[in-house]
C-alpha cells in the first residue's frame, strides 16, 4: 500500500478494483460506422500487471511462481483475466490489459545484417534455411499492453477482393494461386492530439485534431519491406493510398539482402505476388470458412498453408488457416514472409527459409482473448542464445 496510491489494505489483489488494488484503469469502447459515432462502453476496467506471485497470485504458478498459460476453455483462464473481460451490450467483447508478447522472432540477428545463427545450423539444407531452432528469441520474457475486441461476423460487411494463396491444391490455378475471396480488411492506427504543451506547475494540455503517427496491417511490410526514407510517411498515410508504396513490395530489399549475405539468387523485382499480399495494408480475413486451427489444437501448423494448414471457404476454394489469411496466435509469419520472398514469384518449388525460432517462449490461450498470460515480474527470463528446437 503506497501513500499516494488508492488502496487501503495490504495483500493481494483478489477481485479487480478492490481496496488492495492502487490503481485501477478504467477505458471506454467508441464504435464508428460511416460518419457517425457512438459510445458502446464506457468505465470498463483493465486486468492489472503481473507483479508476481504475492501480489498477482492467480495469474502464477503457486510453487514456481511462474505465469500459467494454455487455457482452453474460460474457466481455465486465471480471474484477473476472466473479470477484465466485458460483454458490451451490442453484441462485441472487449479486453485491455498486459499480455505476454505473442511474437517470437530473432529480431536481434535479423538486423544485425543476417547474423548467421538465424539460418541453416546442422550443415544440411535440405530442411530449408534457419529451419533447425538456434535463433535468439529477441520478444522472450517480455509483456505488452494489449487492446482485443471480438466482433460478431453479422456486424461486418464483407467485401469481394483478390488474394494471393486463395484456391490452393487447385493444379488449374498453381501457386501463387490468385483467385477471388470474400471478407474484410483489418489495421491499426496510433494517433495523437497536434500539440501538447508540457508545463513545469501543472499537468499538460493536448489541443488540436488527431494525428496518425502510426499503423499496422500485415506483418513485416511496414518493418522489413518499406524504405527508411519512406517509413514516416507510410506511418501517416491510409491503406487507401498504399499504390504509392508499392515499389517496396514489388521490388523487395530484403531479398537483395538475402542475396548478398547467403549467395542466393532471389527474385528482386517483378514481385506482383507479394503485392496482392501486401497492398493496401491491410490483414485480409476470408470471412466465408469455419473457425480455423489454434495454436496448442491438433492440426495446428506454424507455417499455414506451407505446412498442410488449410481449410475450405463455401465457394469450395482452399484457404490457408493462418497468414497470410488472417493472422493466428502461432502464425510463424517471419518464416512465411521469407519463404514468399524466396519462392516466388513462380513458386516452382518452395525455399523454406526462417530464423531459427520455429515457436513462442509461453503457450497461448485458446479462448478470448487468446493472448498469453502476462509473465510474472518476478519470475521471467529473456532469451540467453539457447537453442529452441523446433
């Protein structure tokens, strides 16, 4: 119990909110159709961090200490969780708070010009390049704040668009298997008021209209395929006038790097494939199929489609389960990405190449909103080089 805090007892945290808690963050939920708005939640509460076993005992292990995760049903997940989760009265569900960081990737040696431990270990390439589990998992141990919201399918209007990798196993149509889909088209934006004055006395003012400084579609395109020079400007721009960026796409740097770095022969213009992926950014979900595969269910693969992954939407075509259809919990998207880059665009035959970090460092939950639980504060580890096998 801290003085300037809102809690009056010492112990832990049991029920959201109550008197052992000193600080509770509440947010509001605001859905805009067209050109009008409306609030459809407001005063809802968030799950709290996970400090660890004495003050968050529920979201921990009681003899480790460590976070438990891997439910699989609502009863199974932890009640700091279970009471952060609202029903809005319109239909959606909605959670906010810290989750474990559900990405896994060597980010460290991917930027670091390709360091080697991220491709072909064991002296055969035969299995693929960096497909043999000795990368860094630069994400291990670490938390995010996390915003999900489940929406009903009959709120959404679907739209009809072209996709890559849509009627796979169709030898007619060979890959990259362009065929028409039906579904719609998901990003996330950061914005903030024009101007903010900061003041020495008092607490500071934000004036202004909002301002997009950030955004996020399909994995990677923003990271690893748009220009530095164009990076700030993509960042305020909308998917709706993405052609401007599709040089980074249809003419893809990294494989030009891949080259360089592994004597490859990687196709570095032309690349129309990776463009009806990537253009407009936006996370295309066919919305016509069953419920796909998660990550921890039989069946379940990393690699989507490249791994046997598949399901069939109603107009009888073949889909992946997983990106670059939607985007699963599990979805190796970095190995995916890379794969494309190294196959494409005939897709004669397919180059696996990944990072040597083939899964995440906790298991996800099954159900909502199926992020990990959030590591304990004071029981976590970050990546120390340790080979992770696949």
């Amino acid at each position: 119990m801290l003085s300037y805090g809102l809690g009056t007892e010492v112990g832990p945290i049991v029920t959201l909110g109550d008197n052992r808690q000193n600080y509770t963050q509440t947010y509001s939920v605001t859905r805009t159709v067209g050109g009008g708005s409306s609030q459809i939640g407001a005063n809802l509460v968030s799950a709290p961090p996970n400090l660890g076993l004495r003050t968050t005992p529920d979201y921990n292990d009681p003899s480790s200490g460590k976070a438990v995760s891997g439910a699989t049903d609502l009863a199974s997940l932890d009640s700091y969780t279970r009471q952060a989760i609202h029903d809005l009265p319109t239909g959606e569900t909605v959670f906010a708070g810290p989750r474990e960081d559900g990405f896994f990737s060597d980010i460290p040696g991917i930027f670091d010009l390709l360091d080697p431990r991220i491709v072909d270990n064991n002296g055969n390439p035969a299995d693929g390049i960096g497909q043999d589990g000795g990368g860094v998992d630069g994400f291990k141990g670490f938390n995010v704040l996390a915003f999900a919201i489940q929406i009903p399918l009959g709120q959404l209007s679907p739209v009809n668009y072209t996709a890559a990798f849509a009627d796979l196993g169709n030898n007619a149509n060979p890959l990259p298997a362009v065929a028409q889909a039906t579904g719609v088209g998901v990003y996330a934006s950061v914005s903030r008021k024009r101007i903010t004055i900061r003041r020495s006395d008092r607490a500071p003012v934000n004036a202004g209209p909002w301002v997009q400084v950030n955004r996020m579609g399909n994995p990677l395109f923003n990271e690893a395929l748009v220009s530095l020079a164009d990076k700030d400007r993509y960042n305020r721009a909308s998917p709706i006038d993405d052609a401007q960026f599709a040089t980074h796409a249809e003419n893809p740097e990294i494989a030009g790097l891949l080259n360089f770095v592994f004597g490859l022969s990687l196709a570095t213009s032309g690349r129309a494939d990776l463009a009806l992926v990537y253009l407009p950014d936006v996370l295309r979900v066919d919305t016509t199929t069953g419920p796909v595969k998660l990550s921890g269910q039989a069946g379940f693969n990393r690699l989507g489609f490249i791994g046997g992954d598949t399901t069939t939407a109603t107009n009888g075509k073949v889909k992946s389960n997983g990106w670059p259809n939607g985007r699963r919990f599990g979805d190796d998207v970095i190995d995916i990405a890379l794969t494309a880059v190294a196959s494409g665009p005939g897709y004669t035959s397919v180059t696996l190449v990944g990072d040597n970090v083939p899964s995440n460092d906790m298991d996800y939950n099954q159900v909502f909103p199926y992020s990990g639980t959030p590591h304990a504060g004071t029981a976590n580890s970050k990546d120390s080089g340790v080979a992770l096998v696949p």
